[in-house]
C-alpha cells in the first residue's frame, strides 16, 4: 500500500497489462482472491467506503493514480491537505527518533 502501489501499478502497464487491468488486479481481483470481495474491491452499496479520488484518469495513463485529490476510509473523506500533513507528521517522528 501507499506510494510502491503507483510503481507496482506502472510495473504491470511496462509489463503489458492495460491500465484497466492493472488497476482490476489491484481492487477487485485482490479482493476476490481474498475471499472478501461482498466487503470490498469494488464499490456497491453496503461495501466499505474506502476510495481514492483522483485528479486525472489513471485509464488514460497509470502514472495519474498518483494524483490524489482525496481518500475516502470508511467513509470519512480525508483531502490531500489533511494526507499531506499527516504524512508531514509522521516523517517528522522519525527524524525525532535519532
């Protein structure tokens, strides 16, 4: 999960999948492997409301998943402000840790 998603994203695409199918393996199919695709993997009603919202279409060019607008975690909607800053506070934790 987090950023080694987009560069695993872009390894599949390199390695010849479509963008729709790369993006499929890592939602739906992950899902289903998991045996917990009537929770999560797709969105329905009833599901998990965990999302990304992006900013330009990753189906046009897989690069453009890292182009967070927003994630949805269980349904609380979180901007790329708050992410940015929680991301900011946590390496900032470590660097306190030397």
């Amino acid at each position: 999960p987090g950023i080694s998603a987009h560069e695993e994203l872009k390894l599949l695409v390199a390695a010849g999948l479509s963008p729709y199918d790369a993006l499929r393996a890592g939602t739906k199919d992950a899902a289903e492997f998991l045996n917990g695709l009537e929770e999560f993997g797709t969105i329905s009603v009833g599901k998990r409301a965990d999302m990304i919202l992006l900013d330009d279409n990753p189906l046009k060019r897989i690069e453009n998943s890292a182009l967070i607008s927003g994630v949805m975690v269980r349904g609380r909607w979180l901007p790329q402000t708050d992410i940015r800053k929680m991301l900011d506070e946590q390496a900032a934790s470590y660097s306190n840790k030397k």
